[in-house]
C-alpha cells in the first residue's frame, strides 16, 4: 500500500517536471496552471507546447484597458516592451512567446539605432509566428524584414557599391558561425543581397508610426555570376540562404543556441 508521504513524493515529482518544463518551454506558470498540466499525460502537453496555435491568442486590448499607459505612444517607442513583458507571462501559448524571444536573442537589433517602434513590433511578430518553423524560412523573412536590413545597413548595399555588413553576420551570427567561410563568401553574399532593401516610412518625428515594408529593387540587384560557398550561379539573396541551411556548420549554430 502507497503512504500518504509517498503519494504526496510522487506528486510533487509531477509538479516539478511540469514546472520544469513551463520554465524551459515559456516563462513558468503559476502553481494553479502546473497543477492543471501535470494531471495529464507529459507527452500530450509537449505537444500542446509545440503546436501553440491551437490555444487562444492572448487579450492584449483587456491589458491595454486596465493599463492604459502601455498603449500609449511612449510604450510604443520603447518598441512594445511593457506589452511584450504582459504577453511572457500571461499567454497561454508558452513556446510561441519563449521562441520568439529566443530568435529576439539570435537576431539581435534595437531601438536605438533606427528609433522607429513599428518595424521593432513587427520583427518580434515575425519570430512569434514563424519561430517554430523552417530555419530557411526563417532566414528568408529575416533578411526581408525592414528593422534587421536597417539595422545592418542592407539599404545601403548596391550594385555598384556593396555593404558587406549583412552578409557577414548573416553567416557569422545568425547560421554558421565564424570559420564557416571565406571573406570571398561575405562578398558574395553581399553581392546576391544588392537590392533587398525597404521602403521608407514618413519622417520618425513627431510620432514615428508609419509602417515600413520590404522592397526589392530589380535595378539595384548584381545579377552577376556568384561563387559561393563553392557553389556557382546568378545567385540572389534567397539562393544564398538555401546554400547555407545545407552546411553541417548551420546544423551544429542552430543547435549550440538551442
């Protein structure tokens, strides 16, 4: 027969494999909520967590209405953070919320370079929503999105003139890692990136809330022959990408940062 002190181990080792994985897969949980998960079975709430779009979206509005300030342009300067903070702790989509803040890691910019709150917002909805998915994929809408081609100055990559700066840390940061490539790639990545660039929102000031979007300029674009990554072709910036997901390098960078 199972004592009471033995049942109550069991439990609390139930509790804290559950609240182990809140803190791992989300932001923890209170103890009502870990209590609700360990009663069903570990394999079915991983699931849930890796399939969050089958919970509710969280109520921002209901937030904003009992907290007023935090929808106020001062929090939407700040990029949405207090929003952001609410979201962590409250949402019921755990891992949709944790991974974003993962690739926020990743993927590094801030406001304080381009100071325009609306493309901080809709870079964090970006890995929100496809955080979970396809590292190409998510390399594709990260070199189309306006907040990262500022932030490493891919408006300023042209044909005739080329930055290298996304290339680099394209390679260097955010997929392979340092000693996966040549300075011949950066410059060849550069090259197949000329022309990805955004179109520009109405002047920051007073209020910066115009919305930016990517642009590709055809007649920006080096459509010259590209060697890279001993790959050759009339590569562009997407071709670059599909290229780089196949290296081991950018198996073993993904899976250092997870």
């Amino acid at each position: 027969m199972t004592t009471l002190s033995e049942s109550r181990g069991e439990v609390a080792t139930g509790i804290a494999l559950y609240a182990h994985l809140l803190r791992r897969a989300g932001f923890s949980a209170t103890r009502a909520q870990i209590e609700a998960y360990a009663k069903r079975p570990y394999e079915e709430v991983v699931e849930e967590l890796l399939n969050p779009q089958g919970q509710p979206e969280i109520d921002e509005d209901r937030f904003i209405r009992y907290y007023p300030h935090y929808g106020t342009l001062e929090d939407y300067n700040g990029g949405g953070a207090g929003r952001w903070y609410y979201r962590m702790v409250n949402s019921e989509r755990h891992l949709q919320e944790k991974i974003a803040f993962f690739w926020h890691h990743v993927f590094a910019t801030a406001w304080h370079k381009t100071e325009h709150s609306p493309t901080i917002i809709t870079q964090i909805e970006l890995f929100r929503q496809n955080g979970l998915g396809n590292f190409s994929d998510i390399l594709l809408d990260l070199s189309r999105d306006p907040a990262m081609i500022h932030w490493l100055d891919n408006n300023q990559n042209h044909s005739n003139r080329i930055n290298e700066n996304y290339g680099r840390e394209l390679m260097e940061l955010f997929s392979m890692g340092i000693g996966a490539y040549t300075e011949h790639d950066i410059k060849e990545a550069a090259r197949a990136f000329t022309g990805w660039t955004y179109r520009q929102p109405m002047p920051l000031y007073p209020y910066g809330a115009w919305e930016s979007s990517y642009e590709y300029d055809e007649n920006d674009h080096d459509d010259g022959e590209k060697e890279f990554l001993g790959h050759k072709g009339n590569f562009n910036g997407q071709d670059v990408i599909d290229i780089i997901v196949k290296e081991e390098s950018a198996a073993r960078f993904i899976c250092r940062h997870l």
